[in-house]
DNA sequence: CCGATAAGGTTGCGAGCGCAACCATTTGTG
DNA sequence: CACAAATGGTTGCGCTCGCAACCTTATCGG
C-alpha cells in the first residue's frame, strides 16, 4: 500500500494517480488502435458512434453524446464522416423533424458484427494480464471512483 | 466480478474497460484540474513540466519529455511558455551546447512549493472513496496493467 | 394563435497538438 | 581531419476539438 502524507514537499509525477489514469488510459486507447484503426480505418469518435449505434439501433446524436460522454459537435462530425462512407443511415424522425434517427447501414452492421467480437477479445487480452482476485480488485475500485466522480450514465 | 464470454455480439461501451478508462482520466483530470488550472493558470503540460522540473532540477527538455510521455514539441511550447511567465529558466548547458537545462525561478519554486500540497491532497480526497482494501487492490492492478502496457519510465 | 424560449443539430473559428522538416551541435568513421 | 550520421531542440503546417453562434423545429405562456 502505497500511503503517503498529504505534506510532502514534492511530487513524483510517476507515483501520481491522476498522472497514472491518463497515461494508463493513452496506453489502452494505443492498445485497442489497432482493432479500430488499422484495419476498420475508424478514429476512436467513430469508433464510440459504431458501437453505440449497434448496440442500439436508431438512437439520436443526442443519446450518442451522453453515453459517449462526447460533446455534441465530435458526435455530429462523427457521425457525418460515418454516414460519408455508407456505414450508418440517418432518417428524420416523424414526430419531431428536429432530431434524425440514426442507424446502420447493411454494410455497417457487416463491420460492426465483425469488429465487436475483436474488440472484446482486445479487451479480454489486456485483462488477462491480471489475476482474477486483481481484475476484480481492479474492476471494484473503478467503479467506486466512477461514483464518486458521477461517471455513470 | 464481470466476467464476460468474448464470443458476445454487442458491446456496451458503458462497460467495455478502455471506454471507462478513458473517462475515468478525463474525470481524474477534470478534477484535478481546480488547483492547476483555476488557481495557478497552468494548463496540463506547463503543471506536468512544472512538476517534474520541481522534482528534478537541472533536467533537460529531453528528460521532461521522456518522464511525462509527452511529444518534446509538446514539451517544447509548455517551456516556452513557462519561460516566458518566468517561473522557470534555462541555461545553456557547456558540455553539450545543443541541450539547455531547465530549472525552476524563485516565483517558480514559491509557485511548485504552494501547488504541490494542494496537488497531492487533491488527489487524496479523490482516493478517499475508496476503503484501504479498495484502494489496495485498485493501485495492484493498476501496476501490473501499466508493466503489461510497458508504460513505466 | 402568436411571440418568446428551448431543444436537436450543424458550422465558423481559434487553440492545441503531432508530424515532418529544420537548425545547431556533437559523435562516429574512414 | 573531414564528412556523414545522430541528437537536442524549435518551428511550419495541417488536423482535430470545443466554444459560441446559428438554423430549424417544438414547446410554453399569455
């Protein structure tokens, strides 16, 4: 345990946590890259909209940005991008002709049956790495800082 | 404990791991973010300099760059920018003349010796959340992920 | 029923970042 | 000793992102 007087004097930036969470999460974003990137040619915004779009057909950019925690305009271009190369559709919704419908394509569903099942296997790969009595250690504690930080959806 | 078969047709990216990472940095440094930013006007690579100049004086930008993991162009315009708020100097180096070192100025060091303290409570009232045990296993898992990522210095 | 306000979504713009190219200096090699 | 290659660091450029402003459509209040 690594406990430490809230007066020390200086900092270590490699003991820092805040430091550590985002070079750990620079680290898995790289990790996964190659799943999305190399060989679908999606970008991570991309990515975020394709699996939410799969997992739940016909939501709205707004629903996009609030799952994805992504500001709305990323969400937007994403999208266009998405839509630019076929992979998802967009339908104006007949009860408020504000918002469109966003779905995907035959195509889109083809990569996207393709790409889940290799993501999954990314993920399983990275955590394997850890014992399960780590994982769920790991996994405990996350989820109480997303609490405490109201992460959650 | 999560344990999911890699062989599943959707992902949900509320609980795909590299999502919650990446929102759990970007919350970490959201905040963490009122001590560097509101107070002192650092943005996060001039308080990762700040830091790790604080800790390290007479380092070079190489060194900067190298123990933050930033890109030394990165490094390079958070100097600048330091340097020109003078909280730090620089003085060629004789040995080699290409390289400069880096050094904290007196309104430096006043500004690193308040803003480390509150640093590191900040961080500790973040960690507070979670219960000695929690934490134990959260920072366990957290090194061996950052050994199987090879993200340590 | 009309005007004000709000909500879904897009776009112009400026800031920050990484890549590649560059300058200056040092090191290695014939 | 000279020249090629490598190293520390900076800068031009294009790309991405978030903010603010905007357009369109819905909703609310009088």
């Amino acid at each position: 345990m690594t406990a430490r007087p809230t007066l020390e004097r200086t900092l270590e930036l490699a003991a820092f946590v805040p430091f550590r969470l985002n070079r750990l999460a620079a680290g898995t974003s790289q990790y996964l890259a190659i799943v999305y990137q190399e060989r679908f040619g999606l970008d991570i915004p991309q990515w975020r909209v394709m699996a939410t779009v799969g997992s739940q057909q016909d939501c709205t950019a707004q629903y996009i940005a609030a799952s994805t925690r992504m500001h709305k305009t990323r969400v937007s271009r994403a999208i266009a991008e998405l839509e630019a190369r076929q992979l998802i559709e967009r339908a104006s919704s007949a009860q408020d002709r504000r918002e469109r419908q966003v779905r995907l394509s035959k195509s889109g569903r083809r990569m996207y049956t393709e790409l889940v099942p290799l993501a999954l296997a990314r993920e399983s790969s990275l955590l394997e790495c850890l014992s399960p009595e780590q994982l769920a250690g790991f996994l405990t504690g996350l989820e109480t800082l997303e609490r405490f930080l109201q992460l959650e959806d």
